[in-house]
C-alpha cells in the first residue's frame, strides 16, 4: 500500500528530486529497471525536468511514467539526443499537468536498426530546387543536392523523403511534399493549427506563426514540436508511416509504437493524447534478429550526397 500511495498522482508537493528519493519509489524504479541503473535513471529524470520549467509542473507519476517506458526501450531521455521526450500536457479533465510519452525520430531509427533486418535507413529534409522527381510507382527519386552546407541548412524545406532497406534487400521509399506533411500534422494533432483559429484558444495560422505574426503571451499556445521542430516532427512521421506500413517491426518498436504520444498511469494503460495514423499491421511483429552485415545509418545531418550518388539504387 505504501508504494501505491507514493506513486500516486501529486500536483506538486515534492518536486521531482524529493519525489524520486522516497524508497517506495526507489524501489519501484529499482523493480522495473534493476538496481545499478535505478540512480542513472535518477539522474537522468531530474535533468530533463530541470531543463524544462514547462515539466517542472506535471505531476510527477506522470514524468515516472514516461521515462519508465523510455529506459525499457533502452532509450535516453535527454533532449539532445533526441530519441524520446516528455512533453507538458494540460489535462483538462483532471485539471493537471501531465507528462505524455513522445518518441522522437531518432528513437525509431535506434529501435529499427536494433531489429537486426535493415541494412540502410534515411529520413531527408529536400530543399527547395533540390527535387527533380519522384516516381511514386517504382520509388525512384532524382534530386541535386545543394552542395553549399550553410545555404542547404538556411533553403526552405519542400518535402521529406525516406526510404529503408532490408539485409536481404529489400528496399522501400517514400516522398511527401511540405504541404502533405503540414495538412497532416493540422489534421491529426489537436496541438497544432494550419489556418489558425478553432477550439477554446485562438491560434494563428501556421504561415502568421512562421512569420512571427503572433502575440507573445500567447507563445505557450504553440509550444507544440510541430511548431517548435516541424522538420523533427516530419522525419519522425515519415519513418512511423513506412516502418508501419511495410516495415518489419520488432516487439520494442511495437512497444514503442503502442505508448507513443500517450500519458502512461501507474498501471500502465496508455491515454492518447494525439490522433494519428491507423494501426500497424500486426503481421509486421517480428523478435530481433541478429545483423550479420555493417548497417549502413544516414541520418539528416549527416553528408547526404553519399545517400543519393547517381540515384541507381532508388
């Protein structure tokens, strides 16, 4: 009974350090995670909410939550590295903040390769000018690369492509132009807006947003990743439709799949904070196998010439 009340769901009687120090907790940690790294994850836990005030205030079982389905993922919690976040959320039905479990792009990229099945896997942001075309039936991309670093980093973004490819093979790709990616994030995120407007808060259009054409007291209604790191959000979705779709998933990606974008309770049921794409095809489970070649990881900031050479293996 002692462990339930400590894990119990708190506005903010204990910060975050005191809260993870109570043994009850420690013990719980220690249950899920073992004992030499309950402290690592400790560490962790308070660092990522000392860095974000915004965390500071989620109830503190819901910040536990989320990192406990993280490091069962053999993920990091740190926001440089990207591979999952803890994201304030406002629970209006319970009137409190809560921390939502998200995982980031290259959180997938982690879990994928762990798989053991993909020998290549790139998720690309194409600058504007770079695409010369993109045949949707045979999922052959022909692009010129802006060899200039600094004038590809500061080009707009026109579209994402990914692509994958299995050990024994098998290749898989996919282009959406910016458009498709912002009229699927308005669609399918409560948090973000195309047009602007709609629901109790008043949002500006994304194009207004972009522009700066907002008041500043109202910064908070767009701390959303979809405003914050619209690219991120855009390779992530990328990867979640073709590793879903035609991918081979292995049971932590569907673990991972499964407590993405939710608020993780103490029993471990998952409550959706964002609508997104249909279910993946269960037929796509599969356990991990073991690489018996190098994996070949081009990530988006890595040298993407190398990716696309004279485009024959696309």
């Amino acid at each position: 009974m002692a462990v339930k009340n400590a894990l119990a769901p708190q506005k903010k009687a204990l910060g975050i350090g005191a809260y993870l120090s109570q043994d009850a907790v420690k013990r719980k940690i220690n249950e899920v995670v073992g004992g030499k790294d309950g402290q690592r994850l400790i560490t962790a836990i308070v660092s990522a909410t000392t860095a974000n005030p915004k965390l500071q205030e989620c109830t503190n079982q819901s910040i536990l939550s989320a990192a406990l389905v993280g490091e069962g993922l053999k993920l990091s919690p740190s926001p440089q590295l990207g591979q999952y976040y803890m994201v304030p959320f406002e629970n209006h039905k319970t009137n409190e903040t809560v921390a939502q479990f998200q995982l980031g792009y290259k959180g997938y990229i982690q879990l994928a390769l762990r798989s053991g099945y993909y020998k290549k896997l790139n998720v690309l942001a194409i600058k504007e000018g770079e695409l010369v075309h993109f045949d949707p039936l045979n999922e052959e991309i022909e692009v010129h690369l802006i060899e200039d670093e600094y004038e590809r980093e500061n080009a707009p973004t026109t579209g994402y492509y990914a692509m994958f490819e299995y050990l024994n093979g098998f290749k898989k790709a996919m282009y959406w132009s910016k458009e498709k990616m912002i009229s699927h994030a308005d669609r399918y995120s409560m948090a973000f807006s195309k047009d602007g407007g709609g629901g109790k808060y008043k949002k500006v259009s994304y194009a207004d947003y972009l522009s700066g054409n907002y008041d500043k007291k109202d910064e908070w209604l767009y701390s959303s990743f979809w405003y914050k790191d619209f690219d991120g959000m855009a390779f992530k979705t990328m990867l979640r439709q073709l590793i879903s779709k035609w991918g081979i998933m292995s049971i932590e990606m569907q673990t991972a799949y499964e407590n993405d974008m939710g608020v993780i309770s103490e029993d471990g049921k998952v409550t959706y904070v964002e609508n997104d794409e249909p279910e993946f095809d269960q037929a796509n489970i599969v356990e991990p196998v073991t690489a018996e070649e190098p994996v070949e990881v081009e990530q988006a900031d890595e040298a993407q010439a190398a990716l696309f050479g004279d485009g024959g293996d696309f």
